[in-house]
C-alpha cells in the first residue's frame, strides 16, 4: 500500500511551520525540542510535536521524513 499524499496547501499553519522549520535544516537532524522551539509548541505535549510530523508526511511523502531514532526527524530530498 503506497504512502497518502495530500496537498501541501491544506497543511496547517503549524503543519506547514513543521515543514518549514525541517527545511530550513534540510539534511540535518532535528530533535523534537528543536522543532517544538521553531514552531512554537514547546509549552504543549512533548507527542503534539510528533503529531505534527505525521501530518507533515503525509503531506510530503513518508520516505522524505526520516526517523533518527533518539534523535529526531531529517527532511531528506526527493
């Protein structure tokens, strides 16, 4: 079963800061209090920051988020 792919334009806006802020640091790992900081969710849950990367994925592929276990996430190319 392949990966759902939803338009970018109906991310949210701190969907789309997520993606942002993992592009800005393209091909480089970003922990989750780092991507909490930029998109400005570090006083929530420490799980809506992961939830944010879900709905990023599915936005812009699977494969493009990459998993850096203990670590964090890393926007990768196409």
């Amino acid at each position: 079963m392949g990966a759902i792919v939803s338009p970018l334009g109906q991310l949210t806006p701190q969907e789309r800061a997520v993606l942002d802020a993992l592009a800005a640091r393209s091909g480089r790992v970003v922990s989750r209090s780092e991507l909490a900081r930029a998109v400005g969710v570090a006083d929530l849950s420490e799980r809506r920051c992961d939830s944010l990367v879900v709905a990023v994925r599915r936005a812009v592929g699977a494969e493009r988020v990459v998993t850096v276990r203990r670590r964090g996430w890393m926007l990768v190319a196409a």
